[in-house]
C-alpha cells in the first residue's frame, strides 16, 4: 500500500513551489507550515542538502470535522505535501489521507479521509 502520490514535474523547484501553493489555495487549503528542509539542515548540521521543503496543508472545514469525530486527529493533521530535487527535477508527493486515517478505528473519518484525498489529487493532477 502506498502512502502517498508522488511525480516528477516540468517546472522548476521555484515554480513548483509557488504552483502547488495556489493550487492548494483553489481547494481550499490554507498553508500551515513551509519548512525548508535544506536550508534546516545547514543551519543545524552545516550540511548541504538538495531543496526539500514540507508544506502543511490544511482545508478548515474538514479538519474540524475530522476533530469532532476523534479528538487525537491532531496526531495526523496537517496534511504533508512535499517538494524535492533529486537528479536536477523536481518531484512532488503528496501524502493520501486515507490511507494515513486508516490507522484510526473510526468509521466516521472516512468519508472525510476520501473528500480531503480527492481535493489533494486534484491539486497533484494539476500541477506539472
């Protein structure tokens, strides 16, 4: 079972960037958290590191559903989608909510699991 979508792009990692941000924003999404992996890691560790940077995505009205129906939901949220070069491309993943929910024995998530799931895919198919 894979855990996430992932693909290379045609665009830059800069581009990449910035593209998937509003295509999160045309779901709905808001952008929690970017974090800068590369540059964390040089400024703990003094490596260098290629790009790599943790967006958290959050779409509000889902995950207050999802926190009305288990209140340790939190653990999983927010919803990582990632952007990564490796061999001079750029390379997005996206995390399936569904399968990361599955792990909760709750019935109620996962109707919300599916609906968040589909707005990330269609961010992911957007983005080339």
């Amino acid at each position: 079972m894979t855990y996430g979508f992932s693909k290379t792009l045609s665009q830059d990692f800069d581009a990449a960037l910035e593209s998937v941000k509003e295509q999160l924003q045309e779901e709905g999404f808001g952008v929690l958290t970017q974090i800068p992996i590369h540059e964390k890691l040089k400024e703990k560790l003094g490596v260098d590191f290629h790009n790599y940077v943790i967006l958290g995505a959050c779409n509000p009205p889902s995950a207050h559903k999802a926190l009305l129906a288990e209140e340790n939901i939190g653990l999983m949220l927010p919803c990582n989608v990632i952007l990564y070069e490796k061999e001079g491309k750029t390379i997005l993943s996206v995390i399936k909510p569904t399968v990361a929910m599955s792990m909760i024995e709750n019935p109620d998530l996962k109707g919300i699991a599916d609906k968040i799931e589909s707005k990330l895919q269609r961010v992911f198919d957007r983005v080339a």
